[in-house]
C-alpha cells in the first residue's frame, strides 16, 4: 500500500503531497492534473517512459525551478521503503530503483468498448486486465484454468455464495438489472469473445464492456488476496463511471469501496457525483471507515501557476467537511439558475 506520494515539478505540479488511504479519489476540472498522479505512480512501477506520452522531458513542467530543471516523483508504502524515478532534462537517462511490490493494474479511460472480438495473449501469462481492458478474455479464461479456486470475500459478494465468476456476473446485473453474460475463447484463432444476454456487446452499448474489466479486476483480485498470498494490490482506474447510466455510476461507487474494504487499494479519477454518493453511503452504512478514504480536490492551473490540490475530509456520516466551488456543485448551481 502508498501511503505518501510526492511529486515535484511533474507536468502540472510545482511541489505536492498527497496522503494516501486505501480509497482516493481525484477530482476537478478537465486538464488539472489527476492524470498526471496516475501516470506518476505508473513511472514507479512501470520505470520508463509511457507509452504513447512522449519523451521524459515533455513530463517536466514548463516552469520547473531548481539547477536540474527535471522531475522527482517518490512515494513511500506502509512497510517504510521509498520508491523514486527522477529525470533531469539535461539526464541521458532516468535515474530509479525498483519497481512498485505487487500488482499494478492501470485501466485506462481509454479503454476499449463493445468489440466483437479480443484478442488472446499468446507470449506469456496474463495477470491484469490491460490498460484498455483489452485481456478481458484471457483474464476470464484463467478463472478456469489457473484460478477456480478463487473466493471472494463474503463482503463483495452481490448475492449468496463468493465464487468470482457468478459474482462477476451478479455485479453486472446491480449495474445493469437482467443482463446475462458469456465468453469464451479460440485459441486456434488466437481470439477470444464476449456475449450479453446472447448478443454481440456491439448490440449492447458501451457501459457493460466498460464496466467489465473493473468488475472483473477488484473480484479477482480481491479472491488473490483472500486467498492469503500477501501481493499487495493496487489498482489505477480513470472514469469508472464512464457510459454507466447514474444508478449504475452509484453502485460502482459501493463496489469501489467494498473493494477498498478487503484489503485492494484504489486510485480513481472521477467526473461522477454518482460514484461520490455511492462512496458516500458506503462510509454511511459502516461498510469503509472514513479516514480509509481520500478525496482530493484539483483546482486547474496552467503553464505559469501549478495546480493546487486540496484535500476533502469526509465524516462517519459520508458528510463533506466543505464545498470548493467547482466540487461537484453543478448540480445546485444549475437549480439555482432553473428556479
């Protein structure tokens, strides 16, 4: 588990630290740098350059001050190590240690959406779903081949008994009421598939395929850990809400912090206040202790003056201690304007 990430000249930070809980969720206007503390903790792991983000001295911030001109990035975990990646613009090369312990699983906004096929891993042996959710299948199929003796913990199973696969599916029902789901793989084809209520998911729309790969990240993973095997798990998820209709968005939220609850630890980046409430009531109704969760709030800043981030304390009662403006308030501001 992080409990404390440091970023110093990193894109859209001068200078910040967050305290991290097993539950954080990043929050603010479009382009204000929750992305960017993803990224950040993906260098950690990852310990090179990101694919698709351009060279190292594109992440310096455009006014970094200091004689190195570069960007720090460190994070401390529960058991006291210190992890950095540091790059100087005038540096030929990084300068890091080893890579995060554990599982990390990135999933992208950018995540793929309803496809009539997927493609399977043939090189090597899948343990995440993939940044775009684009294992899905593979990461199904070793449900049966490798991972049948999962069980998740009783207090993420959506309905009597704590098989991964059944509740994999149930979950999908909560954010989708009558779904039914199927896969199933061709190896010979090195392609794999995926099927709702007997219809290709081109037929279905975007929100199960986009749920799927969380859904099936947190209930697998969660079994890893109840299983008692001790990998830290940590799970880097941008919109989880993305295409899920508002009671759908609610629910995932409860998910998140169930999730959070047995023992994963969780960084999203959220749009949602749905997803908010159902973190919210999740705290409410005693399921999460609230100084499990983090909220950050980014006001956006620009090539001259940084991001600033603020932290969010949230009661036993899933009560906001206050309300930036620009913190899930459209909502009011828009009835104010209607009424």
């Amino acid at each position: 588990m992080i409990t404390k990430l440091s970023l110093e000249n990193f894109k859209a930070f001068e200078k910040e630290t967050f305290e991290l809980g097993w539950l954080n969720v990043l929050a603010g206007l479009n382009s204000s740098g929750k992305s960017s503390v993803i990224q950040a903790i993906r260098l950690l792991h990852e310990k090179k350059p990101l694919d698709g983000l351009g060279p190292l001295k594109e992440y310096i911030r455009s006014s970094a001050k200091g004689e190195s001109k570069g960007f720090v990035v460190k994070c401390a975990v529960r058991d006291g190590r210190q992890f950095e990646f540091s790059f100087a613009r005038e540096a030929a090369c990084p300068k890091y240690g080893e890579s995060l312990p554990g599982v990390v699983s990135s999933i992208s906004a950018d995540r793929f959406g309803p496809k009539n096929s997927l493609p399977l891993n043939v090189g090597g042996v899948i343990q995440t779903v993939g940044a775009r959710g684009e294992n899905i299948v593979d990461f199904l199929a070793r449900l049966d081949r490798d991972w049948d003796d999962l069980r998740i913990p009783p207090a993420l199973a959506a309905k009597e008994g704590t098989g991964v696969k059944n509740n994999i599916v149930e979950w999908l029902r909560i954010l989708s009421p009558g779904v039914d789901f199927a896969y199933e793989t061709d190896y010979r084809m090195d392609a794999g598939r995926t099927e709702f209520n007997r219809y290709r998911p081109v037929h279905v729309g975007f929100g199960l395929s986009y749920a799927l790969p969380i859904i099936a990240s947190v209930l697998v993973h969660s079994g890893q850990l109840a299983k008692g095997n001790g990998t830290p798990i940590l799970l880097l998820i941008e919109n989880p809400e993305a295409h899920l209709h508002p009671s759908g968005q609610t629910k995932m939220g409860e998910l998140l912090s169930l999730a959070a609850s047995c023992g994963i630890q969780l960084i999203i980046e959220t749009h949602s206040d749905h997803l908010m409430n159902g973190i919210r009531i999740a705290v409410k109704e005693g399921k999460l202790p609230p100084p499990d969760v983090k909220f950050y709030f980014f006001n956006s800043g620009n090539c001259d003056t940084p991001t600033v981030v603020e932290q969010i304390a949230m009661d036993r009662h899933g009560m906001m201690e206050r309300w930036p403006d620009g913190f899930f308030d459209e909502t009011e501001k828009n009835l104010l304007r209607l009424v």
